[in-house]
C-alpha cells in the first residue's frame, strides 16, 4: 500500500505527465524545441571537439598523403567540370523543349548544408536533430539528402533547430519509382532490418517463386534495380535516389507486388545532410 | 533531500540525456541505444527521496522526449512509475549489494521502455512490435543493468568528495560509567 507523500508524489508526476501528454501538435512541438534549448552546450562543446579533432588529424597528415590526395582532386575536379558543362548544356535544352511544349520549367533545387546535432534516444523512432531552423528558411515537409540519396524530411522546426525523421520510421511515407520500369510505389518502412525499406503497391504481375522475377508491364523488376522518388506525393521532388531492389514478392493476397529496397544511404552514421529548399 | 545531491542527480540527468542523443557508437555498433536515465533512477529510487524521482522523472523524461518523437511526457509518467515501484519496495532491496543494483537496473532498463511503448500502442503512430525491437529491448536492458552499479558507485564517489563524512561512533556509553563517589 502506498503511504501518503508517495501518493502526493504520483499525483505531481502524473498530472505533470497527463499535461504535458494533452498540449495540441504544435504546442507540444513548441515545448520540446524550447526544452532541446537546455542542450545548447552540448551541441557547441560537441561543434568545437569534432573541429578540433579535425585540426589536429590535419596536422599529422604527411605531406606526400596530402600532394598525392591533391593529385587526386584535381583530376576529378576536371571531370566534373565536363560533366557539369554537359548537364548545364541538357538542362538549357531541356528548358527549351519545355518552353516549345508549352511545359512549365523545373525548379531547381536549394541546398542548404547542415549538421545532425543529436539523435532521437527511443530505439523505436528513427529521428535527428540538425542546425537549421525557420531563421535559415527550413519549413516543415522539406526533403533532407545526402550525395548518396534520400535521407528523410523535416518534421518540425525551431528557429534555430529542426527535427528530422528519417526513412523507414512509420511517420516517412514515400512516393518511389522503379527507375527501369516506371513502376509506381509506396515507400514503407520494413521493420525487421532499419538499413531496408519496401515499396509496395506495385501493379501485380505473375505468381512467384523465391528466386524468380516478376513480369509487369511487360517490364521485369529485378533486384539491383534502382528506386527513386517519383515526385507523386507532392513532398519530395522527383528523381531523388532511395536505394535498389533486394527482392520482389507477391503481396496482398496477389492484389499487387512489394518489393525490399536496401537503401542508399546509411542512415545510423549520418553527419551532414542537405536541406532541399524547392 | 541534500540539495547538492539534487543538483548531482539533474547534472547527472543532463548527462544521461545528452549521451543519449548524441553518442551514436552504440547504436552503429550494437544496433540500439543504451538508455541510462533508468539506471539512474534506480540509484535515486533506492538511496534518495520521493522529490528526487519526481524531479528525475520531470526533467530526465521531458529532455529525453524532447529529443524523441514519443509525445512529450510520456517518459516522465515511465519513469516515475518505475521510481515508485522501486522506492515503495526499497526496504526489500539489498541496495548495496552489486548484485542486487545490477538486477534493479535490468528490471527499471526494461520497465521503462515497456510502459512507454504500451502506453505508444493507444497513440496515433503505434510502435510496430517485432523481433527486432525485442532483442533490441533485451539488449538495453542487459546495458542498463551492467551501468547502474557504476551509477552507484559514482555516486558514492561524489558523496564521499563533497559531503561531510559522518563521525565514527564512539564506544563510550554513558550508563557504563562507572560513577565513584564517597563510600
């Protein structure tokens, strides 16, 4: 039986805790930005140790390491100023038969750099923190990537601070695409390995086997096959790289097919994303 | 309550929070996060006051929400249930004993995060329940237990650098004296 200041003390907590469990959406997101405020030493102290690591990695670095790494660059600096020069020459062309079309021209993206600041501590969310807030122009919804491809989207926002979830927590849905064959999904979580997602909902082809592929269209979705934001959903723009096809089953009592895509990006060693600002 | 301990343990709060969110070795290398605000809780629980679990509940579950997409407070009620438990039974517990520390660690590490998710499965974004999670629940529960001995004996450190050490008892005893007076 619990004594009298105990029952004092659950009441605090629990009338504390239902409080704070009924504040609307927003104001909750509030508090919580407001609360991640207390941890700002943190994020400095970790800024200012990461810099230092890297300065003093710099200095024990032997020359001939950094000439020959210089070398290196250089040459693919080269590489992709040609590549650059023919991609700026497609997207001129590209605009032009667009205008002759009578299309609209595609907005190009701005990327914004930023820095994952902390991690979300349940094992069951899969969330980040990074430095960018409504002051750098961040809203909610915005895609975050990295060069290797989709990281995830900006939940909520602060002024100097947003959340992040990221692909393959349930609050992430996806519209992805078989590059190959054109084929329309959604992108879900798959719960059993956080590095896979599925995308299902995909037109229903032929019985399958383990081992085997699966007709559709007339196309064939076959592992290794690249998937990419289709830009259906109105969130992400499209041609953003997810990952590749593990496999592909029959799903939905043969309604239609699923397939596991391992994804592009590793998302357990994030460090620096890119905000695209549409 | 000593008001340096209370200060010690929200420190000691901040710190469980912050390796949380931001020390991810654990998570690359084990694939989950240890979790030491219920290891903490367990040294408050068994060596401190009911202001204590309510001030580590309040603060430790509100920081550790606000980093997480639980609703916030949610944790805070995990949290103080798991105190409560712990503290209304402590007179049971051989609180100094490194056995019975790393078996009230495992029990609070796994409490915890049970009741959160129970409490998620009537929310809008269940927790989807799979083998994973469990091993990973698992995991963490084994981490919290190995921690929380540590815990105490970080405390103790603490106490013993910034605390008045209590006397030694002397073995004088007044009603053994023996009184001589004029016979």
């Amino acid at each position: 039986m619990l004594r009298k200041p105990q029952y004092i003390a659950l009441l605090i907590v629990a009338l504390a805790g239902l409080i704070l469990l009924s504040l609307p959406e927003a104001a909750a997101s509030r508090v919580k930005l407001a609360v991640t405020t207390l941890f700002l030493p943190l994020f400095g102290a970790t800024e200012t140790t990461q810099a230092a690591a890297r300065r003093a990695g710099n200095t024990i670095v032997p020359r001939s390491d950094l000439i020959r790494e210089l070398e290196q660059l250089r040459a693919e600096k080269q590489k992709l100023e040609f590549n650059l020069a023919q991609a700026q020459e497609a997207a001129r062309e590209n605009d032009r038969l667009r205008r002759l079309a009578g299309l609209p021209s595609r907005p190009g993206w701005k990327l914004k750099p930023a820095r994952v600041i902390a991690r979300d501590p349940a094992n069951w969310w899969r969330t980040v923190f990074i430095d960018l807030g409504s002051k750098d122009g961040v809203r909610v919804d915005l895609p975050v990537v990295t060069p290797e491809g989709l990281a995830g989207r900006v939940s909520a926002v602060g002024t100097t601070r947003s959340q992040v979830v990221l692909l393959g927590d349930q609050t992430c849905r996806v519209a992805g695409m078989v590059r190959e064959t054109a084929e329309n999904g959604i992108v879900i979580p798959y719960a059993p390995d956080p590095s896979i997602v599925t995308l299902t909902y995909l037109s229903r082809g032929s019985a399958v086997k383990p081992g085997q592929t699966i007709t559709t269209s007339g196309l064939e979705l076959k592992p290794g096959n690249h998937v990419l934001t289709s830009g259906l959903g109105g969130v992400f723009p499209a041609g953003i790289r997810i990952g590749e096809i593990v496999d592909v089953r029959s799903d939905g009592f043969g309604l239609y097919q699923s397939a596991r895509v391992r994804l592009a990006v590793n998302l357990n060693a994030l460090d620096h994303v890119w905000v695209v600002a549409q | 309550m000593n008001r340096l301990e209370t200060i010690f343990i929200l420190c000691a709060a901040w710190l469980a929070v912050a390796f949380e969110i931001s020390f991810p070795a654990f998570r690359q290398l084990l694939g989950f996060q240890i979790s030491l605000l219920p290891p903490l809780m367990v040294y408050v629980a068994l060596s401190n006051s009911l202001p204590g679990i309510v001030l580590l509940s309040l603060i430790g579950g509100v920081a550790s929400d606000a980093f997480s997409a639980n609703p916030i407070g949610i944790s805070t009620l995990a949290l103080a249930g798991t105190g409560m438990l712990l503290h209304h039974n402590r007179d049971l517990v051989l609180r100094d004993q490194a056995y019975a520390q790393v078996a009230m660690g495992l029990l609070a590490t796994a409490l915890t995060p049970a009741l959160v998710v129970l409490a998620l499965m009537n929310t809008q974004h269940p927790v989807l329940l799979t083998w994973r999670l469990f091993g990973q629940w698992l995991g963490a529960a084994l981490a919290g237990g190995i921690c929380t001995p540590f815990i105490f004996r970080f405390f103790a450190l603490l106490n013993r650098w910034f605390s008045y050490q209590a006397l030694p008892e002397s073995h004088f005893r007044d009603t053994r004296q023996i009184k001589r007076t004029r016979i």
